[in-house]
C-alpha cells in the first residue's frame, strides 16, 4: 500500500477497521440475559480479519 493515502481512503479503511471491533460488554446481558457468558465479538455486525478477508476500499 502506498505510503500516503488519499484521505477519502483513509476515511473508508478507519471505518471498515471500526466495524471488525467486539461489541461492548454491557449489550451481553442486554442481549441473552444476566446469566449467560458469551464472548461480545459474537454479536457484532461485520466480522472481518485482515488474514481472511480483503477489503474493496
């Protein structure tokens, strides 16, 4: 990748690498309920690794 990005580039590829973040603890209990233990990442809306999948952006 070049070394200096377009900034319309850079915005897109910020965004695309916030969506691949967990979601916050808090929405566990929201979601499922107070005793169940489930991993935050397993609700988040677009799972992504930068080894699996490749971005268009």
């Amino acid at each position: 990748m070049a070394r200096y990005k377009p900034t319309g580039k850079k915005n897109r590829l910020a965004k695309l690498l916030k969506q691949t973040k967990w979601a916050p603890f808090w929405t566990v209990p929201k979601i499922y309920g107070k005793g169940r233990k489930v991993h935050p990442g397993r609700h988040t809306a677009k799972r992504r690794s930068w080894r699996r999948t490749k971005t268009k952006a």
